[in-house]
C-alpha cells in the first residue's frame, strides 16, 4: 500500500470525537450533519468509523445521523476517572445503549486495578458488558486501559488481558485525558497482548490508540504497529479504530494535497 492509500484505510478507521465540558446539544448535532454531508463534498473518501461523544449525546446523534456504517460510541462508566459507585457505571452504560449507541468505550477501573484488586476491576468490566449486551447482544464494548498510568510493561500487560478476559472488544490506551496519552511503546505491548490471546482463544480482539495522535505520520507509525504485530486480519474497522479526530483534517489534506478544515 502506498503512504496516500494508508491514510485513506485510516481516515475511515477514526471514531470522531468530541468529549469537551462545552459540548451542546446543537453542536454535536451539527459535527453529526457534517458528517451527513461529506460526500457531497469528498464522494471518493470514506466516512468515519464512528461518532463519539458523551452518554447524554448519544440520542442527539443517532436521531441526526443519516449515515449506514458509522456508529455511535459514548464513553461511558464515568469517564474519565472510572471513579463512581458501579451501579452509577452499569446505569450509565445502560442508559446510552437505550438511547441508540452502538458501541461503548468505558474505563478499567485503576482504584481496584492499581491495589491489586484485579478481580474487583475485571467484575466491573463483566458488569457493564452483560448491562449493555442485555439490551443489544451487538453493542461493541471497548475497554480503555489509561496506559500513561501504568508504569511498567509488566502491568499494561496484565490489564490488556484481564480486559479482553472480562470480555472488551477491543482495548484502547487511553482518555486522552491524561499525559502520556497514546504511545507506540504501549501499543507494541497491547498488540503483543491481543496476539497472543488470539493465538489461545481465537477470539479477535480490536485496538484503538487516542489521545494526542494528530498527524499522518502517525497514522503511518500505528497501522504498521497492527501490520507488523497483527497482521493484515487487524487492518479493518471492526477491528482497528483510532481516538484521533484532529488527525481527520490533516490526512484529507494530505490524500487532497492542500488544507483542509472540514471537521
């Protein structure tokens, strides 16, 4: 593949996002209608994989969005900090599903997870799973492991695989509320991880890198991660997504070869 068709695989891999404290109703509407229109003006580029936004969005989008194929994600369980009673969690996810998400990308919970208390931390993930799979057996659950706070491989391997034991879809490194966010280190280990769970179970389990992934040469470094550790079995939406909507604009510049300011 060349650089140009990399970034276009990539551009339709992106959950496009807004999680900011001055998010309205109108304009998540409004992100949500352009993406409604954006064939009108770039007809041989794809859509998003999917819009994300906070649970009290999530019907705001679906009721606006006239696009087969690109989701609703929310994050949800308390996002960012994990740091709530797990019945606030469970009715949270629960809530979002009921009004129209797709998919749901929630937090390992670090208080337990960090005490060594992982069985505390994996029930909490079994929750919210069977929570939104009760109401919609397809609903895609993404775990995030906030990677910028575990300190060594070791630990970022432990949650990578008591994320997917407990049943995520995918895992992803981070809010991107926190510093480091997203690294090629700690996507190495997850891609590692995810590898060697398939390589037992058979079961497929997605990546979703974000948090302060902004430029092509990124999405370059990432998908030859997944390429290189995963293989090309990894290299589709349903199975590789990027938290990186500022990217957005840089790779339709990049592929168009002038600036863009779409998103």
């Amino acid at each position: 593949m060349t650089e140009i068709d990399i970034y276009k695989a990539v551009l339709g891999m992106i959950d496009l996002t807004s999680l900011n404290s001055t998010d309205t109703y109108t304009k998540i509407a409004g992100m949500t209608e352009k993406v409604n229109r954006f064939h009108d003006t770039y007809p041989d580029l794809p859509l998003p994989a999917s819009i994300c936004v906070y649970p009290n969005f999530a019907k705001t989008v679906a009721e606006t969005r006239r696009t087969p194929g690109v989701d609703v994600t929310v994050v949800a369980g308390c996002f960012p900090a994990s740091q709530s009673p797990l019945s606030v969690k469970v009715a949270e996810c629960d809530a979002a599903v009921r009004d129209g998400a797709d998919e749901v990308d929630i937090v390992l919970a670090l208080n337990a997870f960090l005490e060594n208390r992982p069985e505390e931390a994996s029930r909490e993930i079994v929750e919210m799973g069977r929570t939104i799979r009760a109401i919609r057996p397809d609903v895609i659950l993404k775990v995030i492991l906030e990677t910028g706070a575990l300190k060594d491989t070791k630990l970022m391997e432990e949650a990578s695989f008591l994320a997917m034991e407990a049943g995520a879809d995918f895992i992803k490194t981070s809010t991107g509320k926190m510093q480091p966010a997203a690294t090629p280190e700690a996507a190495q280990v997850m891609c590692r991880c995810i590898k060697s769970y398939y390589e037992k179970t058979g079961r497929q389990v997605g990546f979703k890198p974000a948090g302060g992934i902004a430029t092509p040469e990124d999405a370059i470094t990432y998908w030859m991660i997944v390429s290189d550790i995963l293989g090309e079995k990894w290299l589709d939406k349903k199975y590789f997504r990027f938290g990186a909507s500022r990217m957005a604009n840089n790779l339709i510049s990049a592929i168009i070869g002038s600036e863009v300011k779409y998103y």
